[in-house]
C-alpha cells in the first residue's frame, strides 16, 4: 500500500512559521499583557504584581535562549551564502 504523499501545511514551510515561533510569540505576548495590566491596573492588580515579578526569569530566560537561536541561526545562513557565492566566483576566474 502506498502512502500519500503530504502537502505543505503551514507548520512545515521552510519560509512558514514552526510551533517554536507560535510558542515564542505566545509568550511574548501572554508576557507583556500581564506586564502592562500591572502597571496600569494600580492597586487591584497587587496580585498579578507578584506573578509578574516571579515571571520575570523564566520568561527572560526563554525568549532570550528562542532569539539569541535565531540570531545565531541567521548569521550562520548569511555565512554559508557567503562562502558558496566565494565558492561560484573562483570557479568563474579564469585560471593561469
């Protein structure tokens, strides 16, 4: 029996978004909602202060190890680009 052969969904794209990216921006997001209605919300919000402020590490921790990746990730694939364009121009020289 064969199988069938799967389309493209939106999760597995090359150029789409991954759960990681959805994640990442749910945090974010779910983060700096909590942050702002703490700020804003003045003494009845006293409880959310102190979850906010036990949020603080864990969520800084996470975004930044999810950002520091794609940056990392990103100079990697600009590196490689380099090098094989590098790689296309030296075969284009003519040798002597």
């Amino acid at each position: 029996m064969k199988r069938k052969k799967r389309e493209d969904s939106f999760w597995s794209r090359p150029d789409g978004m991954s759960i990681v990216d959805v994640l990442a921006l749910g945090f974010a997001i779910t983060y700096w909602l909590l942050v702002v209605m703490v700020i804003f919300g003045g003494p009845a919000m006293a409880g959310l202060a102190t979850i906010q402020a036990n949020m603080n590490l864990p969520i800084s921790t996470i975004l930044a190890g999810y950002f520091s990746d794609q940056v990392v990730r990103h100079w990697q694939r600009d590196k490689a680009e380099i090098v094989e364009m590098q790689i296309e121009s030296d075969k284009e020289k003519p040798t002597i």
